[in-house]
C-alpha cells in the first residue's frame, strides 16, 4: 500500500471539504456533502458554509431551517448537528446505540427506577403538540415523576426520542431559547426504521478520508465501526500512513498532489475539519493543539496557513480580530486580509477593520 504523509493527508481533506477552492454549489447539498456541520452553537455553520460556497449568503440557510429542509438535532458524537432533512430521518436512529451508551454512562444512576419505554412514553408526551425547553421537558418528567431529577430525565428524553431544535433558534439575526419537537411533529415523518450507517461512513470518507477506522470512531462515536468496515472493504481502497496506520478511502475521491498550493481560509468554531480525526496531525500540529482543544469544550474558530491550523479569529463590535501563533509572511497576511474583508462584509459586522496579532 502507498503511504500517505501528513501533508498529502491535508490536502486530500481541504480539497474534499472545498476550502482550497470555493464552489456553487446549493446549500443543501454542501450540507449532504459535508455530513452535516456541528451546530451546538446557531452561528458557525454559517460561516462554515461561508468559507466553502460561491456567494453564500445568511438567508439561503435560514430559509432552509424555517421550511424544514434543514434541520438542527443531535448526531455524530451527541452533539447538535445541522443537517438535511433527509440526513436526519436516516441518519438519526444509526446514532440511537451510541447515544444510549452515552447517556447512560452519564446519568445511569440519576435515573435508577426509570426505564427507557417509559421515559420515551414521558418525554414524547412533553412535547408533542408543542415545542418545549430542556427545562420544560424536564419540568413535565417531574409532574410523573416528583421524586427524579429534572435534568437527567430532560436529557434522557431528548437522546432517547428524536427530536429537532426549532426556529428562531439558528436563523441568522434572531435568537430565543433551544426549544425541542419530535420529528414526527416537525417533519411530519418518522426517522427510518432501517438505518444504514455503511453509506454515512462511505460519505464520511468521501469528504473526510483516507481515514483510519479509529478515525471513523472519532468522528461518529459509531457502535460497531469495525463491522461497518469489515462490510464496505470491497467498496474501498486502502493506504498507510507515515504512522503504518491503514487509511481507508473511497475509490473515487480526490488524492491531490502533496505541494497543491493551498490559499490562507477563516474556518468556523466547531468546524468538523478539525473535530473528525483521532489523528489531527493532518489539519492541526501537536505544538497547537492544546491552543485549540481548550479544558472548557469550546473549538475557537481557526485560521489555516499553508493548509494547516495556525492561528484563531473572532469578530468583535469594533474588528476582525486575527491572532497567529507565528508571524506571518507578508503574502499571507495580505491574503487573511482580503478574507476577513469578505468576512466582515458578509457577517454585516459594522466594521470594515481587520486586526493582526501574533503569540508564540
């Protein structure tokens, strides 16, 4: 097997992710494309979509999530995930295992006397009809059961029943609390009885890979991951990486030269670029990883030079603030400047000022 190095590894997955090139290509599709963007906060998908599409703007998004197109519920590692519709219904119960074993390696004892029949009973209960906070999702357990605990049994609903977060929750310019509906409320569908995560690891692939299985885990939190491989094997093609690990691929995807000249991008907080690999040596050097994977759970949102993560930025009241942990060459410095105007303008920041600084 040829041996793929870290370099020829990046540039396989910025071509695949579209952020060497922007495209035009409609949103629902980049979402499809993508498996979804992580969501758990309203406003990086947007920018995620910003960073990859020709001409994107706010609206086309959030057109999409008030017509039910898109929609915002939990997936791949349990955490919220924008995705089609479509995506969701199918993709939703290949979770369920995994969103079990994750709950109840949180909460199992904070819900002793509970079983999952009755909560899923409980929690549909909750909101069907209505669209209801974590807290009154909560609040309606207690009125069934007084003596449990209010965020557990709210949590447990929401793992166990298929629910999507509702609008205005993640449409651009409003805000409001997260409030939950079961997709049969809001889609006026049911999640499909016969899931199929093969197809979801091939796509994963296909926008992410080569990977390696550990990478597939990483990613989805996927029971079952080495018999999903075990399936698709002859649907793939295999290679080594500078490590000996196998990566695994799809046939037909892009393995672009190693030297592909790759422009400087703003990526998104909680970019799946950099949450999808158990080895992130291919988007994010050692010597910054602990700069990114903070103790408090938040993804900054990135900046990548030559390919690779090398800075973070964030939009204040006054500029586009754009911090490097190395000084950066003057083509591109000028090149993240040209970027954060396209930023700023498309964010409707109400400043047009991007500022530089560099930590070691």
């Amino acid at each position: 097997m040829n041996t793929l190095s870290a370099r020829a590894l990046n540039r396989a997955l910025l071509t695949r992710q579209h952020l060497v090139e922007r495209v035009a290509m409609p949103v629902a599709d980049m979402v499809e494309h993508l498996v979804g963007l992580q969501a758990q906060a309203p406003l990086p998908p947007y920018f995620g979509l910003w960073s990859r599409l020709q001409d994107f703007r706010p609206a086309e998004l959030s057109d999409g999530i008030a017509d039910r197109s898109l929609v915002r519920g939990t997936l791949m590692r349990g955490t919220l995930h924008l995705a089609t519709a479509r995506d969701y219904l199918a993709l939703r119960p290949a979770m369920q295992g995994m969103l079990d074993k994750a709950l109840l390696g949180n909460f199992a004892k904070r819900l002793v006397g509970r079983t999952r029949d009755e909560i899923v009973a409980a929690g549909r209960e909750a909101v069907t009809g209505r669209a209801a906070t974590p807290a009154e999702i909560g609040e309606a357990l207690l009125d069934r059961w007084p003596d449990g605990d209010a965020p557990a049994l709210s949590t447990a609903a929401r793992m166990y029943v298929p629910m999507v977060q509702v609008p205005p929750r993640g449409l651009w310019g409003a805000s409001g609390q997260p409030r939950f509906s079961t997709v049969e409320d809001w889609l006026g569908r049911s999640v499909d009885p016969d899931p199929a995560p093969d197809e979801f690891v091939l796509r994963y692939l296909a926008a992410f890979g080569p990977a390696t299985s550990r990478d597939i885990q990483t990613w989805s939190w996927l029971t079952g991951v080495r018999a999903i491989v075990d399936r698709v094997r002859p649907r793939l093609r295999t290679f080594r990486s500078e490590s000996g690990a196998e990566l695994l691929d799809v046939l037909d995807a892009p393995l672009p030269d190693a030297d592909l000249p790759v422009p400087p991008r703003l990526v998104a907080a909680f970019d799946n670029l950099i949450l999808s690999h158990a080895d992130r040596s291919r988007i994010l050097p050692d010597a910054h990883r602990k700069r990114i994977f903070s103790v408090n759970g938040q993804i900054p949102a990135t900046v990548l030079i030559d390919g690779f993560v090398a800075g973070t930025w964030k939009i204040t009241d006054t500029a586009l603030l754009i911090e490097t942990f190395e000084e950066l060459r003057p083509a591109d410095r000028e090149a993240l400047a040209e970027e954060g105007a396209g930023l700023l303008g498309f964010a409707e920041a109400g400043t047009t000022k991007v500022e530089f600084s560099h930590s070691a």
